[in-house]
C-alpha cells in the first residue's frame, strides 16, 4: 500500500517539475520581472524554469510599447471631443486648439485656413502617422490616409512646426482634414519657405497667418479621385499679417501647385491683398491703404535665423 502511495506522489511531482521547467513561474503567481537570465515570480520566488528571462524582457517590452500606443489614442480621442463643429451649408467650420480649417464637404478638402503664431519654439515631437478626424462626418473628408504619389505628397496647409507649442495640436495638424495633394516641389519648395519665414518672424512680432485654396479645373491632374476621393488643388494663397494699429504690414502669395514652385521662384508669386481680395472673394482684416502694398520681394530671414 505504501508502495502504491509512494507512486502516485510521484506522478504527481513529476508533472509539476517539468511544467516548472517548461513554464516560468508555474504554479508561483505568475511571472513578475527579471533578474540577469533568471524569472522572479509574483511570490518573490526565483523561477526553476531554464528559459532565459531576455525573451520576457522583449515581450514586456513590446507588451508596454502597445499599451503606451493605447494610451496615445485614448488621450487623441479625449483632444478631439473638445473640437468645435460649427454647420455652414457645405462647409464646417473646424476649430482645432490652435488652428481653424473651413472644410467644403462636396471637395473633402479644405478651403480656408486661419491661426496666429506664438512667440518662441516648443520642443514637441512631430507627430507620424496621418489620421482621419473621427469628428468629421465621413463623405466631409478624404476616404485614405495613405500617401498620393505621382510626384504630390501630404501637404499640410498649417505646418506642425508653427504648433509645436503642444503635442495634442501637432496630432491635429496631421489629420486629413489639413492635408491635401502638393507637387514635392512645392511642399518642399516655395510653400516650405514660406513657413520658414513664418518661423524667422515669430519672435519679432505677433503674426495672424490666414490662408486657403484654389481648386481650379485640371481633371488632368486629379490622381486621386479614385483612391482619396479628392481633386488636385491648382494653387495655394497664404496671407502673413504682422504687428498692429498703423504699424501693421501684410504679405500675400499665390503659389501654383505645379513643379515650378521651386524656392527661387517665391518671389514670382507675389500679389498685393487687392489682387489676393479679387482672386478669391476673402476679405482680409486689414485697413484699404495696407491692401495697395505688393512687395518687390518676400520678407528676409533675419540675420541668424536657421532654416526651418
């Protein structure tokens, strides 16, 4: 009888200890953390287990990355039910935290843009992925986030480097709703340096920066019907008004969203803000005398200013 005992414990202990080794912290609460190559249990105990404990660190690793990504979404969420949606016929009006987009519902894209600059340079990190607005009625925006190609990348009408001030408007900057097709050189050209002069005169004076499109009519150009459900804007206007009462000045471009749009040709796209008024029916706040000006040449960068 005692024999027969004897065996049965032993049927039992054998299970466990190769499950012990098999399985790190079996039967110990779970696995808590690593020390060197060796589990630590829950229960404080070291682990029987010869799994090296690296390939938990990976896991874990890889199991907070997901958690932390979660946790990025959640606060996205949280940003964006704090969006104002204001109903204008075919156009909503977005109030983001620090930018204003006027969205043509029929287009999917943006008409107008308006934000003011802050003094100084924050040190948020620039957001990665492109992100439908979840706010945003779904036949309002593009139907894909993915990039357009045949030479056009994802321009952005309001940069995120002018609202590095926080990470929650740089996460709104990259939704589509502020993107729409521009040539690489254009993005990278003279509409690139205009928001380097942007950056240049931050610090020098308040700036009010009002801005939009010119949709136009080249089915020749429009890729992306298919794939985004939106046309190829023709051009791109920006205004940059800066300081106030009778010291106020204004410049104003009409950069053509075509491969001529290099850096050296900025200058090329000059108007005045009469002309600027006449091209796209926007009435700019700034007095008559202030709207006759049209600049030889764009503002420098100051003396100093980095690129960017």
């Amino acid at each position: 009888m005692k024999k027969l005992i004897a065996v049965f414990i032993i049927g039992l202990v054998l299970p466990f200890t190769a499950y012990a080794e098999k399985i790190p912290c079996w039967g110990e609460g779970g696995i808590s953390h690593c020390e060197g190559t060796r589990f630590v249990c829950n229960n404080g105990k070291n682990s029987n287990s010869r799994k090296i404990c690296s390939g938990y660190e990976k896991k874990n690793h890889a199991r907070k990355k997901a958690a932390d990504d979660l946790a990025v979404t959640a606060a996205t969420r949280e940003t964006v039910k704090k969006t104002k949606i204001t109903k204008l016929g075919n156009i909503l009006k977005l109030d983001y935290q620090g930018f204003t987009l006027w969205l043509d519902c029929k287009k999917r894209g943006a008409v107008k843009f308006q934000y003011n600059v802050r003094h100084g340079a924050g040190n948020e990190p620039k957001a990665r992925d492109f992100k439908l607005d979840p706010s945003v009625p779904k036949e309002c925006q593009q139907s894909s986030t993915a990039a357009y190609g045949h030479g056009y990348e994802r321009g952005r009408l309001v940069p995120a480097s002018h609202l590095d001030y926080s990470s929650d408007v740089i996460q709104q900057s990259h939704y589509m709703t502020n993107i729409l097709p521009q040539t690489s050189e254009m993005t990278g050209g003279a509409w690139l340096l205009t928001e380097e002069i942007i950056s240049c005169y931050r610090n020098i004076d308040e700036l009010s920066v009002i801005g939009g499109v010119i949709w136009g009519e080249k089915p020749a150009d429009d890729y992306f019907v298919k794939s985004h459900g939106v046309k190829t804007p023709d051009a791109f206007w920006k205004v940059v008004i800066r300081g106030a009462g009778q010291d106020k000045q204004a410049i104003a471009w009409v950069v053509p969203n075509s491969t001529d749009a290099t850096e050296k040709r900025l200058d090329d796209y000059l108007v005045s803000l009469g002309e600027l008024e006449i091209i796209t029916g926007v009435k700019i706040p700034v007095a008559n005398d202030v709207k006759l000006d049209k600049p030889t040449s764009s503002w420098p960068k100051p003396a100093g200013c980095k690129r960017g």
